[in-house]
C-alpha cells in the first residue's frame, strides 16, 4: 500500500521519515514511531533509523501526490504531466546519519538516492528515474534550511523535466515538510541520547 506523503517529499536520509504517516502530520509534541510487525520492521524506514544498527541504513517505501501538489504539477506542465506513483530506495551510511545528529552545527548532504516512479500523462503511462540528494543545514542542532535536491531525470523529455524539477527543488509545502520531519527526528534521537 503506497503511503501519503506531501508532494514529492521522498526524500532519503533523515527527511525519509515523512514516509509514515504518522510523521508525515505529526507536530513536534506528538511524534512516535508506527507499529508493525516483525517482518515489516525490516522494510520500515522508521525502524531502520531509529532501531537497526546494521552499517547502512537501507529500506524502501512508496509514495503518492498530495492533492494540492498534483494540481499545481498539472497546472506547470500544461496538463500534461497528471500524476506519479513513486518508489525510494535508500542506502545510506549510518555514520553519516550519526554524525549529522550528534553535530550543532551542520550542512547535511546525503548522497544521490534513486527513485523510480510510474508517471500518468496525458498521453498514457510512462517509467521514469531520478535521484534525490537532499541538503539540510543544522543549526543549534534545529534544521532551519532544505531542499530535496532532486537531478538526473531520465525517461521524459527535458520540457517536461524542467518544470518540475524546479518545482520540487523550490517548493515551500517540501521544504517546510522535510524542517517538520528532520526537527521531529532530531528532537527524538537526542531525548533518546539524554535517557
């Protein structure tokens, strides 16, 4: 089952969390990991952050478009691009991650991520791949800056692309989810680190 992630807010690292969505429309106050069985921990993000001590952090989750996104993407490409079903794959070195939270002060890039997603157009269904490589800047240990640092779109034409891309990149409703959800993340690893 894809879960409900606004826009395009598929982002890998700390932001993945918005994956759940529990994350995705918790406050700061209220956050706390969803409940699964044994076998879906394994393919939870959730637990793969928070409980796995494994050297990489590797999971997967699908998302969807948030209604208010898929409208303004159909509005930027003429009605042209309607929609998209998405598949993140992460693979990311925990130390990276550790790092990122035990440090006040600090520009957090992840590596480029891949993600493959099925896109409806007005022409039918199409494949397409891109990467995401997010940047979040740490200040005081408060994430105050992001952006989801989507590139390398392959299976549309460049006309396509372009717009949304610049979109996503640029997008206030992503940016303000990827600050709710790295703070979320923050304030828990370091009220976890205080126990």
């Amino acid at each position: 089952m894809a879960k409900r992630v606004t826009g395009f807010c598929i982002l890998p690292a700390l932001a993945l969390l918005a994956a759940s969505p529990a994350w995705a429309n918790a406050t700061d106050d209220t956050a706390a990991p969803p409940t699964h069985t044994a076998d879906q921990q394994e393919a939870d993000c959730w637990h793969q952050f928070m409980e796995a001590t494994s050297a990489r952090i590797t999971c997967g989750f699908p998302t969807v478009m948030e209604d208010a996104d898929r409208a303004q993407i159909r509005k930027l490409t003429r009605e042209v691009l309607l929609d998209a079903r998405c598949q993140v794959a992460i693979d990311v070195e925990r130390a990276l991650v550790d790092d990122a939270v035990k440090t006040p002060d600090t520009v957090f890039t992840v590596p480029p991520q891949p993600v493959t997603c099925e896109i409806e157009t007005s022409r039918g269904k199409l494949p397409i791949a891109f990467t995401f490589a997010p940047k979040i800047e740490i200040k005081a240990g408060v994430a105050v800056k992001a952006t989801p640092g989507m590139d390398h779109v392959t299976g549309v034409n460049s006309w396509l692309a372009w717009p949304v891309v610049a979109y996503v990149n640029a997008s206030g409703s992503i940016r303000d989810v990827m600050l709710k959800v790295v703070n979320a993340y923050l304030k828990r690893r370091h009220e976890a680190a205080a126990q």
